[in-house]
C-alpha cells in the first residue's frame, strides 16, 4: 500500500529547475528570422536571429550565440553571447559572454566579460544615469 509519503509526492508536480533565462522570457525571434525596425517591451526579450534598428526597454534583453544585431540598444540588462555591432546603453549591467564579438560604444555601470570574447570599441562605466568620462577605458585594457 501507499504511505502517507508517497500521496504527498503524487499530489506535488514535478519542478523542473529552469534557468531565469529560459522561464521568464516573453518573446524571441529564432535563429533564421531577420528583424528590422524598433523593438519596445517591458519584459525579457531573447533574439538568436537578426536584427537591425533600435531596441528600447527597461527590462533584460538576451542576445543569443546565433544572434546577428546591428542596433542601437537602451536596456536595463544585457546579456550578450552573439555578434553586435553599435551602441549599448545599459542602466543596470552588460553581461558578455562567450563567442560574443562586440564592435561598439557600451555605458553602463557594471560590465563582467568572459574569456573568449572579442571587443572593439569604447566603454564608459557610470553610475545609473550619470557619466562620469573619469571612468572611461577603451577596448581590453583593465577597469
């Protein structure tokens, strides 16, 4: 028979544990798709495909290995694995991990970039919404 240990399992269903990238996201364009225009959400976005315009949130956007974007971003949160090309403003952080290739202008008041990772361009560390050109490094050179 059944003890009291096996009815609780029964009745709990079974949790899979996902990672917030994959659990809240609520759009995406796959890799394949090309997008252009101007991009505006409130929640998280991932993009695998290609892009080219401007994206605009105050939320995460997730940029895929596969992704190809062409843009000028304004985001709360970047999480970058992909290639970019343009501007990034983030006004939480900016997540670079690898085979991401940035070419580009990034502010944002914190930056962590894995090993592997190709980036061209200049970057301003700030805090919030006011920049401080103190702080600027440019390329790979050490924060």
């Amino acid at each position: 028979m059944f003890t009291k240990k096996d009815r609780e399992k029964e009745t709990e269903p079974m949790r899979k544990e996902v990672p917030l990238e994959k659990s809240e996201i609520k759009a995406f364009l796959g890799p394949g798709s090309e997008f252009e225009g101007k991009l505006v959400f409130n929640e998280i976005v991932r993009l695998d495909g290609a892009f080219r315009g401007e994206i605009t949130s105050r939320d995460t956007l997730i940029v895929g290995e596969t992704a190809d974007i062409q843009a000028d971003v304004d985001v709360g949160t970047l999480i970058l694995s992909g290639r970019f090309k343009g501007n990034i403003k983030a006004m939480v952080r900016v997540e670079l991990r690898n085979p991401a290739q940035v070419e580009g202008a990034i502010e944002t008041p914190a930056l962590s970039v894995e090993d592997g990772v190709q980036l061209n361009g200049n970057i301003t560390m700030n805090t919030g919404q006011e920049s401080r050109s103190g702080k600027q490094a440019k390329g790979n050179e050490p924060q």
